[in-house]
C-alpha cells in the first residue's frame, strides 16, 4: 500500500484510508473482520465521528483486538464549544479504548460564524489545544463541504488537515488542495465515490490519487469484498488507462443532472433550508442503507426539504442547473 505524509503532522498514511460511517451497521465480530481485513491489506488509517451512531464503539472493539498502535485514528465533532467538545472527547476516547486521538476534527464546520465560535475564546479550538498540550490530542483538522470555508481555515495556520468531497463528479476542492499542500497542510479526501454514487470504485480512487496534492481518501467500507477492491487501488498503482478514464467519465457523466455537488451556491434559501445536506441525507439514505441514521438525522434539522416553499430562488444561483425544486419534494418523500 501506497503511503503519504499527511502535512506536517509528519504521520505516514495509507492512501486508502478507512472511513467510518458504514461500519455502524453491522455486529461487534463483523466490525473485527473488516478493521482486520483492512489492517492485513495496508491500511493503517481509520477516520470516524462522533455523530456516526455506533461508528467508535465498534471500531473501539476491533482496535483492543487488533492493537490501538497498529492505526492513525482520527475522530471529529459538531459541537463548536469549549465544555461541549471536551465531553464529547471524553466519550470518542471511551468509545474508542483509547488514551489519545492521533487527529481531531472539527465535523462539517459551515459557516464563517461556525468557524467564528470554534476558534472564539468560548470555543472548541482552545479546549482541543489545550489537551493537544497534555499529549492526549496529537493533531487537529478541519472537515467541510465549503471549499470558501477551507480557504479562511488553511489562512487561520490553526489546522494541519483539511477534509472535503472529491471524485470524478465534485472537483470543485482541487485549488483549495493545491493550496493545503502548498501550507503543508494534509489533504484527507471523504466521499471518494461520490457518496456510493458511483459504483466503480476502484477507478474513482485511482482517478484521485493522480492528484499529488491528495494523501488519503477514506472510502467507507462494509464488506471484505470492497476492502479488497478498494485497497487494490493503493496497491496496485497503475495510472487510468484511456478506457478507464472514458469509462469513468460517462459514468459521472450520468450523475449530472440531478447530482448536488455540494457547492453552497444554491443559498441562503428563504425559509432557511440548508439545501446541500438534504441531498447528503437523501444519500446515506438511498445509497448508504443507513435509513434509520438519515431519517433520524433529517427529522432533527429546525427546517428540512419538508418546509420548501417552491419560490425558486435557489435554483438560477445553481451552477449545474439542478432541478432543486424536484429534488427537494424526492428527498421529503424519502425521509419525510
């Protein structure tokens, strides 16, 4: 297996990393299975979250199993405060059976004023420094799906990771990775395949490894069989050959009509509807087979597809002409 410098936390990663929300599906032995399937086949990177239901604790099971030291582990959290962040590390470190965290990350940081909060003096970045200081966090990142967010965080120098989408279909984050790499700042890739959305996936990870500017991405894996695909792609480092790349190609091809790159441009929506997360929900859903997370997920939000008012204002800001209007009553009716 392939292996990077993830920026300058100096650790040296798999190129195929493990990603963690599929695994809260299955069993205590299965999770063992597939965290030792990973471990056999190169992989000694495993990135999952606080809100991935039983993500940690079933990683937790197969890491005392297998052997915390044999892995970078990294974790994240959506809580923006200073006491709030420190309970939630409190748990991922029990859920875990774990002592320290290799990389924590701020979870799907949005906003300008989320960004705002978390490094405020109030604010999460200050109680992760502060255990960053004692040896129980090693590093500390960032994930969004705003590649203008990731662009004021790599500025801020408070972050050696960043994480967002990339695949054949979402290449909007290439500058921002261009510039994380320029920072020596670690590149971590989430929904490599375009959030299951494209089936080959052992090209769609061969496709992003061209990019030098990537050190890992983090498929979410729940079976051996595409453990073994996915880290054949980090193996075997054969570049695309043309057929591939045209394969590959028409394959993102079909996902375009009605395929949300996540971009943000679609907002602010009138009644306040955060319109990229519907389609992400509407994902783990329809493609995930995590219903019941999307669906408890999506029923949480203060406003949701369900409060759509059809005033349109959303779509001519689209840059792929999305028919969000349409999309948003298929994703109601999904999860409503």
């Amino acid at each position: 297996m392939e292996k990077r410098i993830l920026g300058r936390t100096g650790f040296e990663v798999s190129i195929v990393g493990f990603g963690g929300i599929p695994i809260q599906r299955v069993d205590e032995d299965t999770a063992y299975e597939l965290v030792k399937s990973a471990y056999d086949n190169g992989i000694n990177f495993i990135d999952t979250a606080r809100g991935y239901m039983e993500s940690e604790k079933l990683l937790g099971h197969a890491l005392e199993k297998i052997g915390r030291d044999k892995f970078i582990l990294a974790t994240k959290s959506m809580n923006r405060t200073y006491d709030g962040v420190l309970e939630e590390i409190h748990t991922s470190l029990e859920n875990l059976r774990t002592d320290y965290l290799d990389l924590y990350q701020f979870h799907n940081v949005r906003t300008r004023t989320d960004l705002d909060i978390v490094m405020g003096e109030n604010g999460a970045l200050k109680a992760v420094k502060e255990l960053q200081a004692k040896g129980i966090i090693k590093e500390i990142g960032i994930t969004s799906h705003s590649v203008d967010l990731l662009d004021i965080a790599l500025d801020t120098g408070e972050f050696s990771t960043i994480q967002y989408p990339y695949n054949p279909v979402e290449r909007q984050g290439e500058a921002v990775f261009k510039k994380a790499k320029e920072n020596n700042v670690g590149v971590i890739v989430m929904k490599p395949l375009a959030g299951g959305a494209i089936p080959k996936g052992e090209l769609c990870l061969r496709f992003i490894f061209e990019n030098d500017d990537v050190t890992s991405a983090i498929p979410g894996m729940d079976s051996v069989e595409q453990i073994l695909e996915n880290t054949r792609a980090g193996i075997d480092r054969r570049p695309l050959t043309d057929e591939e790349r045209t394969a590959l190609k028409a394959e993102a091809d079909t996902l375009g009509e009605e395929f949300c790159r996540r971009c943000g441009y679609c907002g602010p929506c009138t009644v306040g509807i955060d319109i990229p997360t519907q389609f992400v929900m509407e994902g783990y859903y329809t493609r995930y087979n995590l219903q019941d997370w999307a669906v408890s997920r999506y029923n949480a939000m203060d406003v949701n597809a369900a409060h759509c008012i059809e005033c349109g204002d959303c779509e001519p800001r689209c840059p792929y002409d999305l028919p969000i209007i349409k999309m948003m009553k298929r994703v109601d009716s999904n999860l409503g």
